[in-house]
C-alpha cells in the first residue's frame, strides 16, 4: 500500500512515516499543499493523511481541489484542529475521515485498514 503523508510539522512528519514503514507501508511526505496535489495527480496512491495546516494551499482547499478533479483516493484529515466545526468543514470538503491529534498511531493504522 502506498501513503501520502501531507504534514508540516518535521516531527510529526517523521514518527508518521516511521510508523507506517515499520506495517511496511510505502511512504510519500510532503509539507506543501501544492506539492501535494501535484503528487496526488502524478502518482497513485490507496491513502492520503492530510493535515489542515500546512505550507502553501491549505488542507480543505488541497481535498477540494482533489475531489474537483475525480480524484477518488481515500483522505484522512489529520488536525489539532477539534472543534466540531473544523470537522464538518473537512468531511464536507471531501475528506473520508477526520483525526484529532494528538492520536493513536493503532488508531491511525485502524482508520487506514
């Protein structure tokens, strides 16, 4: 299974990936939304973990861009972002699920099965 992990924070970027190697997942990081939507079009993914907050086009604005095109790939919003406004405004921007962080990475892998 091929990841994209869209995450500006270099820490959290890394244990992610990390993480998803050791399931021996295959692991793309990007910190940029326009990076990742260039990605996203040039590659195939079975996942994307999107946070909000990240460098250039934020993370609803990448999901909608997505979805905009008929890009299908399951998406993941990862956010420290937990008020339930900011959860509808993902899930309504095209996202599959919504995470709170801080998370469980079991809680993680679960959502990504």
């Amino acid at each position: 299974m091929r990841i994209l992990v869209v995450e500006d924070d270099e820490k959290i970027a890394s244990f992610i990936k990390k993480g998803l190697q050791e399931e021996s997942y295959s692991v793309d990081v990007t910190e940029n939304g326009y990076e990742a939507i260039y990605l996203i079009e040039t590659n195939t993914y079975d996942i994307v973990l999107l946070d909000l907050m990240i460098h250039g086009l934020g993370g609803v604005e990448v999901c909608k861009n997505i979805r905009s095109k008929n890009i299908t790939t399951p998406i993941i919003m990862l956010s420290a972002r937990d008020r339930t406004e900011d959860k509808i405004n993902g899930l309504d921007s095209g996202a599959d699920d919504y995470l709170t962080k801080p998370f469980s990475f079991e809680e993680l892998l679960a959502r990504i099965r």
